[in-house]
C-alpha cells in the first residue's frame, strides 16, 4: 500500500471499549462492567465483554496499542467501540452501573472516563496515529466530542444515517444540519472527523447514486479541507472497497461558510460549487454560469429533487 501510496496511513485495530475473549476473562473480574442485575455485560452484536473505562483499561488499551505498532510497522490504531452506545436500548445485555454512584452512568461521565483511554492511549504512542470511533453523528455530538477533543480525530460511524435504516430514510432538516456543524465546529479546532455513511440495505443503483452523492455534497458543505469521508454502498467487500469517480472530483478548497437560498445550501470552492437540497421538494438552482456537474452534464442550472445533491466544476 506504501508503494503505491507514499503519504497513506495504516493502522491497527484496537477494541477500546471491550474485552473480545470468548470467556471474557482475560481481564480481572472488577475489571467489567456489571448492570444493575449485578452480571457482566455483553454486546448483543458481538458477543464482548464491555470494560469499565478505568485508568487501568486505559492502560491496557495503550499497551495493546504500543504492541500493535510493534509487530505489524503500522503508523498508529484505531480505537473502535467507543462513544454512548453502551447506555442506548438494545446494544448491550444491561445498561454499566457506575461503581460510585451505583446508577447507570450518564453520557458525560462515560464520555470523559472513554477520553481518558484515549490520552493515556495516545501519551503511550505519542508520535502515533491514535483514532477514536465514537462521535456517532452531529446529533450526539454534543455528548461524544470529548472524544475528539482526546486527540484531535476520530470517527463519525452514523454520519447521515444508521446502517440499517431504509434506503429512502434521510435524515430531518435539523439532524442534517447538525451533522454539517459537527464538521464546522472540528475544523474551527483544527480537527479532524473522518464520517461514514453506510447504505446496507436493499437500495437501487440509482438510490446508491443519489445517496452517494447527496453524502459527498452534504461533507462539502462542512469541511475545512482536512475532513474525511467513507460511502460504502453494502456490507458486501465490493460495497465496502469500491473506487468510485465520484469520490475524485477535483474542487478544490472552500472559500467560504456556506449559505441558504431558496431552500438550497450552496458553498464555493476555488473549482467550484457544492449544493444541497436537504428538504422534501424539488428546488432549482441557478449557478450564475457554465459548469459541469457529477453526471458530466454541462449546465448553468440544475433542479434538485428532495434529499438530493450536487457538485459543479469549473
């Protein structure tokens, strides 16, 4: 990959947040989360063990790391399983008890015991990549950016959607422009989200076209140019890997906030302009001259369906 790609980054996976041992007892017992019915906790996808995030996971966190590193070359890890999901219905056998306070934890104290895994994580590796998974998407946010505070990256998984959502399920005004702010507000820190947006569900090609789309000019509409972004259009290796033209259209930086007009969010790049038409009716858009857009078309106006996006090149 390095030869091919000189500036590419490789890193190790790392679980941060549980314990992948069939038994779940590579760890001392008070090491585990326990729920109120006093059993230790078990992601019901999985199968692990959930952690209690204490200074002694985080150590072991950050040697698991620190050895990763050793024995694959790679340039750092990825710490995934963070974030609130743990506390969220339905995503562990039973919500972690707090030991001091014998209640279910709330986000913020989960959130910032999750961060300092990442610190300690990253002052054990500190000329490592250390990059967290767990801000979830703009709406959570609000809860989950210590996480990305703890090093200055880390991952949107849910960014737009929910995997397994419907394929014709966008999300609301708000909750779009919650994850555009999320984005804004990393990068006025000089930090870094890399988002995902999965379509696993049974959609179209033109469906995987307009999602894919509409998900690139959504990102363009919040990045200050060091952001990053994934659409994989299945849980298939295929959907996951795929190379797309899309994902190589050269606009170049922004050159300003973007800006609403008559229902379309629009922002200018040195080659370019993005737009989005995140509402439930079609809106045109005039672009004020002759550009080119993701089709190839070359157009000086474009109607924009529902949920929908484009990318205009000079």
């Amino acid at each position: 990959m390095r030869a091919a790609n000189p500036t590419v980054k490789v890193i190790a996976y790392i679980n941060g947040a549980f314990d992948q041992s069939k038994g779940g007892n590579a760890y001392p017992m008070a090491w585990y989360a326990l729920g109120a019915n006093g059993k230790r906790i078990q992601s019901r996808g999985f199968g692990n063990w959930l952690m209690l995030p204490t200074a002694q996971w985080a150590s072991t966190v950050a040697t698991l790391c620190k050895n990763s590193i050793a024995s694959s070359k790679y340039d750092g890890c990825f710490l995934d399983r963070l974030g609130i999901a743990p506390l969220s219905p339905g995503y562990v056998t039973s919500p972690p008890i707090n030991p001091a306070t014998h209640q279910v934890f709330t986000k913020q104290t989960w959130i910032a015991d999750q961060s300092n895994t990442i610190t300690t994580t990253k002052s054990a590796n500190s000329d490592k990549l250390i990059m967290a998974n767990g801000l979830h998407d703009g709406t959570y946010f609000q809860y989950t950016e210590p996480l990305l505070t703890a090093d200055g990256t880390a991952m949107a998984e849910t960014w737009l959607r929910v995997s397994t959502e419907p394929e014709n399920r966008f999300p609301s005004l708000s909750e779009w422009q919650e994850d555009v702010s999320m984005l804004v507000t990393a990068g006025s820190k000089n930090e870094v989200i890399g988002v995902v947006t999965k379509l696993w569900s049974k959609a179209t090609p033109a469906q995987v076209t307009q999602w894919h789309i509409f998900m690139i000019a959504t990102f363009l509409m919040g990045t200050n140019g060091t952001g990053l972004y994934c659409f994989t259009a299945a849980h298939t290796v295929a959907g996951m890997s795929e190379d797309s033209p899309l994902d190589h259209t050269a606009i170049g930086m922004p050159t300003a906030a973007m800006t609403l007009k008559s229902g379309v969010y629009t922002r200018t790049f040195t080659n370019g302009i993005a737009a989005v038409n995140p509402g439930t009716g079609s809106v045109t858009i005039q672009l004020g001259g002759s550009y080119r857009n993701l089709a190839g078309k070359l157009v000086t106006s474009e109607t924009l369906s529902a949920h929908s996006g484009d990318v205009f090149i000079k």
